[in-house]
C-alpha cells in the first residue's frame, strides 16, 4: 500500500462505514461469498473482487444482470442470515478501539452508515468489541445502496449537519464514490481504498487522531 502525506480536516462530524473500516469481517465476507459463488457457477476470485461495500443484492445484480431481482432478494436474506451466526474472525481494524473511545463523548459527532443490516451491523461491532454509535444507518433505512450517496446524505441530516461539513471514512471504491457523491471528503483506510483517490488515505485507523475543539468542531489529524 502506498503512502500519502499527512493531513489535517476539521469538520462538524464524521460518518463511518463498519466492514473494512472499523471492522475487520474479510474472513467470514469470503467465506459466505466464495460458497454463493460455486452455487452460482462463478469464480470466487472475480467475485471477492467486487463484493465489498454494496448491499447483497446490489452485488449480485451486478454479477448476474439478468437475474430476476426477487431471486437476488431471497439470496441476500440467506446470506445475511448466515453472515450474522458467523463471527469465526471478525475482529476490529487497528486503531478502531481508540479512535471509537475518541467520540464516544461525542455523540452527535459520528454516525456508523453501513452496507449491512440492523442485525449483523450489532452482531459484528458486538463481535468486534466496538460501542454502537447513537445514530446508524443500515440497509433497512435506504432505498439505494452504495455507490448511491443516501445513506450518507441520510446519515449527515440526522446528525444535523450539511454534506460539506462531514467528513466520510471508507475503505471500499462504491464507499468512497457515495461519500464522494454527497459532497463529502473522504479519508480512505486500508488498501481497498488505495486505488480510489480519497481525500486522504490511511494504512488503519493507527493513523488517525481525533481532536474535539472548544467550538464542537472534529479536527482529524491524519498521519503520513
């Protein structure tokens, strides 16, 4: 993974994706994906390659354009049943707990916007050991999945704050495209991101220290 500069954004709030991001759920996300993939007749590498940031569905519309969408839907319950009992490796992204424990205190400063539901988002942070942000936009809550930029739009509006003012962290390009799409600047974390021009780009959330100002606003200082 290349490096980037260090960097220094202040903004009102900060929106944040979980998979990738705060938490690492590669392992049990291949597994699951890998066995659809052979029920499909797909390869599993070509398939890994696209999964990671859009709704089940959304990504099976991709990989199969002309499947009926009811059959995607069915699939993408399945699988959410399955991801949610499957916990073997899911574990937090290095810096997630102190970085999390930085904006604990600031409630109306953060908001987890996710690709998951209600369900596995609260079994994976459990699982990770991370505290639930007050506000949290999961699947349920959008009509559109990432690329789409609502579920950050959304998420911006219940923290009070306009798109300008917050800052998103992704690790996935459809992330950083529906950050990009609200108008917001993104900090990219991991090597997902590394090929999709953030704003900014960090190895792990190691490189991120988070300043609250007298004023209430969030300086993220971003280490190179």
């Amino acid at each position: 993974m290349p490096t980037a500069p260090a960097a220094t954004f202040d903004a009102r709030a900060v929106l944040l994706d979980m998979d990738g991001t705060l938490v690492n759920s590669d392992a049990v996300v291949e597994r699951c994906w890998r066995r659809w993939a052979a029920e499909q007749g797909l390869d599993g590498d070509s398939v890994i390659k696209v999964v990671h940031g859009r709704q089940g569905h959304a990504t099976m519309a991709v990989l199969l354009p002309d499947r009926p969408h009811a059959e995607n839907l069915a699939d993408n319950r399945r699988m959410l049943e399955q991801e949610t009992t499957d916990m073997e490796g899911v574990v937090p992204v290095p810096g997630a707990p102190a970085f999390m424990a930085a904006l604990v205190g600031l409630p109306h400063a953060h908001a987890l916007v996710t690709s998951a539901d209600r369900a596995l988002s609260t079994a994976r942070m459990n699982a990770a050991g991370l505290p639930m942000p007050a506000v949290r936009v999961t699947a349920e809550c959008v009509g559109a999945s990432k690329p789409d930029p609502e579920g950050f739009l959304k998420g911006a509006a219940e923290l009070g704050f306009a798109p300008a003012d917050c800052v998103v962290f992704e690790d996935s390009e459809v992330g950083i495209a529906a950050g990009r799409a609200a108008g917001m600047r993104v900090v990219g974390v991991g090597p997902r991101a590394a090929s999709h021009a953030p704003d900014a780009l960090v190895r792990d959330l190691e490189q991120v220290r988070v300043e609250a100002l007298p004023d209430g606003t969030l300086r993220l200082h971003i280490a190179g």
